[in-house]
C-alpha cells in the first residue's frame, strides 16, 4: 500500500504551457526589471515603455512600435485609427478568417464594422486566400489576416488583391511574433499589424500587454493619441479617445523577455519537428511543417482527429495536458447569434477536431517522447 501511495505521489504531470518555469530561467533579471521600476516612482508611460517600443520597432524593424494594453486592444485601435482617418466608416467590411480566435472579429464589430468571415485553408489552417476575392463587395475596405498558431499567412496573391480593389491588410500578429516571410518578419507585411504579450505567447509579459506596430507614420500618430484619451499632450485632446496604454512594469519585463525570443522560438521549431518525423499514429492528422521553417514559431502545435475527445481524455490520464483552440468558431457563439447561420463546414470541421499538445520551449526529450510514446499508442 506504501508503495502504491509512493508511487501515485511522484506522478508528474507534463503541462500544456509551464509558464512559472519559463519565466524562472530570467527570474533574477525580470525581479531586477520589476525594482527599477518600484524604485523609479514611474509607473505609466515611462522610459521602460519608450525604450520596448525602440528596441521592438528595431527588432521587427518597422518605423513605429507603440506599446499598448493588449492584444485585442491593438486591434481595436488600428481600426479606431482608420475611422478617424476617413478610411473606414460604419458598416463597411473586413475579411477576416473563419475560424480566428474571437478577438479578432471583436475588434472589428467593436468598431461597429462588418466581419466577413472567410474559410482557412486546410493545410495551413490559415486565411483561403483563394476564397477571398469571390467574398468582396463593394463595402469591402480590408483584410485582417490572422497567423494563426504561428504560421505566417501571406503571399504575392494577397498582395495583388490588395492593391487591385485598394484594401488594406492589417495583421493580426498575436500568435506569431518572431515568424519570417522573405527577410521580413511577420507584424510588418501589412499597413498595421496588433501583437498581443498575454503570458502565454511566444513573447509574455507578466501580465496584459501589447503593441501596434506600423510603417505608417500618421496612423501611428493617431493611434498614439487614440491609446491615451485622444492626447499627445496631458489635457489637451485632438480626437475621442481610450484608455489603452502598456504598464511601465511590463515594459520592464518585456524588455527582458525580447533578449530570447528567437531562442525560445527556435526550440518550438525543434520540438515541432521532432512530433512530426515521431509521431505516427494513422488517426492523427500532424501540421504541415514548412519548407521555409522560419514561416512558424509554433506557438501552438495543433493536431487534428476524429476522436479529440477520446485522445484528450486518454492523454489527461497519462498526466500529459492538452487544450483546444478553439472548441467552438466563432459564428457560432452566442455573442454572434446574427452569424449563426452561416454555413462554413471547413472551419466547423476543425474546430471539432483540433487538439492543441504541449511545445513549451522547456520540454526536455523524455517528456516529449512520452507525449509521441502516448499518442502513437492511442487506440479509437
């Protein structure tokens, strides 16, 4: 009976994302971050902010990085910006894939502006671009394409349907920071791009933050002044504003954090590789690695199978944690009852089918073959 009891007690589980441990490897960095910022007395729009948004903008290298509360946030306030500007103006459409996290169509009907909702492609899980042209119409204004799980969605196509009905393509960056599409990182393809730093992204603050990022000087103008009440200057406000600017505190931490982004984005590549040439089981559909590897950072490794439930279950009781993203589309929310209609059977297809399996870029090898051990052994 001792032993049973021993041997249930050092169970270990294998996390979907050990945030706690990957922030442990900077500790004392991120605590010195943290003092200087308790000890400078400022703590809103302060040097640590200013100098993230440097060394970002030369990081991706992009003329403006402006730091901001979140993910979502950055989104809402490109759009809020192009409103401002006369670009955009109520009821006018955005394209936008079908199977995003919901962030992204919120952005844009928070802005009292019209998602439509395109299919992915089911290879790269990413925006059918094919599909895009047939779904324009003569309110159609841009394109927000999203990387999701880390692939870079992008292509000479993209471009010319752009420039041939005069849209703008703004990037939906949250998932995908650090990804490389012909010498130029993702967050700086298109007229705007929204990066999110929620903990959990390839590059987490400690907390809430993100970052808009464009090569548009007068849009980076506005959007500065929008994030901060309308004002550039304290009390004096040249348009209707919000209250969305990054914390001093996380600026400090993403300071720290931006030194390893490639490193940790390249042990995602090697542990993504690894479950593609390991992994063998006939039900499970592996994502497509690309040719150019520098295209994904992984933040999520996605697999696909009839049985997700079953496998989830499975895996749950080999004390391994897996997620899905995202177990319901969003046409399919209650927040969106008016798309609930519409009939897109692709992306229903992979929101019933997806499973999300650890890529901490802290796994070691024994932890990631006991992953590929399970899932090879994984019966219907």
């Amino acid at each position: 009976m001792l032993l049973i009891v021993i041997l249930i007690y050092n169970r270990i589980m294998i996390n979907f994302l050990d945030i706690k441990n990957i922030n442990a490897q900077y500790v004392a960095e991120l605590k010195s971050a943290a003092a200087e910022v308790i000890e400078s007395g400022w703590y809103i729009h302060g040097p640590k902010v200013i100098e993230f948004e440097n060394r970002l903008q030369t990081f991706l290298g992009v003329r403006n990085a402006i730091g901001v509360s979140n993910g979502l946030d950055a989104l809402r306030l490109i759009f809020k910006a192009y409103i401002q500007e006369g670009f955009l103006q109520e009821d006018d459409e955005i394209i936008v894939p079908a199977n995003t996290y919901i962030a992204s169509i919120l952005a844009i009907t928070d802005n009292h502006l019209t998602p439509i909702l395109v299919e992915p492609d089911l290879k790269t899980y990413n925006l059918d671009v094919k599909l895009v042209e047939k779904s324009l119409t003569s309110r159609t204004r841009a394109i927000l394409v999203v990387h999701l799980y880390g692939r870079i969605c992008w292509s000479e196509d993209l471009e010319a349907i752009a420039r041939k009905y005069n849209l703008k393509i703004i990037e939906d960056n949250a998932q995908s920071i650090g990804a490389v599409w012909k010498n130029k990182y993702s967050g700086t393809l298109g007229d705007a791009a929204g990066n999110s730093f929620y903990p959990g992204k390839n590059l987490g603050a400690l907390g809430d933050a993100g970052a808009v990022t464009t090569d548009n000087d007068k849009l980076s103008f506005l959007i500065r002044a929008i994030a901060n009440y309308g004002s550039l200057k304290k009390y004096y406000n040249e348009c209707l504003g919000l209250n969305c600017r990054l914390d001093e505190i996380q600026a400090a931490f993403l300071n720290v954090k931006l030194n390893y982004i490639q490193k940790e984005n390249q042990s995602r590549r090697l542990i993504a590789k690894y479950y593609c040439e390991n992994i063998s089981n006939p039900q499970i559909i592996l994502p497509h690695y690309p040719d150019n590897e520098l295209e994904h950072v992984w933040h999520l490794f996605v697999i696909r199978t009839k049985n997700r439930d079953k496998l989830q279950n499975y895996l749950k009781s080999k004390d391994i944690e897996t997620l899905i993203h995202y177990p319901i589309p969003p046409h399919q929310q209650k927040a969106y009852r008016n798309l609930n209609n519409l009939n897109l059977k692709i992306t229903q297809a992979i929101h019933e089918t997806v499973l999300s399996i650890p890529i901490s870029p802290i796994l070691n090898k024994a932890e990631l073959d006991k992953i590929i051990d399970c899932i090879n052994k994984f019966e219907k």
